[in-house]
C-alpha cells in the first residue's frame, strides 16, 4: 500500500474488499466492521477501483474486483432474460 494516498476509510474499504468481496462475504460484514450501509460501502468502493494510485498500491485485488465490475456491468447491458438492459 502506498502510505499517504488513501485515507483511513479508503484503505479500510479496500482492505475489506481484499478480505472479503472476492470470496464473496460481503453481507453484513460491512455493517459491523465498517459501519456503513453496503450502499455506501460500494460507492467508495467503485470510486477507489477507478483510482490509479489505487491500482499501483494493490494490482491483484484490484484488478480481480475490475474484472467482477466489468463482468457484471456487461451482463447488465445484454438484452434477453440473462441481462437485465431495459428492465429498469
């Protein structure tokens, strides 16, 4: 981690994300070690991910959270029963 480049939140959210978004743990671990909703946990989060001192300071879990953003973001966007593109 790069000192200086986040602030205690932010390495707290990504650190959590570390330990627990890519096992898929998130839940109520969010409202009990961060204390915040998972609304705000994923808004911090996805800022972060497009941070590039971010993806310097932590490339593997980074890019592993990208990579479930990105997949997720495309299934979003397909039309037809898989995605949900204009469903909203």
């Amino acid at each position: 981690m790069l000192p200086g480049c986040l602030d205690a939140q932010d390495r707290a959210v990504l650190v959590f994300a570390r330990d627990h978004h890519l096992q898929g743990r998130v839940g109520a671990g969010v409202q009990a070690q961060l204390g915040m909703t998972q609304t705000r946990y994923y808004q911090l989060l996805l800022r972060l991910l497009d941070r590039v001192e971010v993806t310097e300071a932590e490339p593997e879990p980074v890019a592993g959270l990208v990579a479930l953003r990105n997949g997720r973001r495309r299934r979003l966007a397909r039309p037809g029963p898989a995605g949900r593109a204009g469903s909203r």
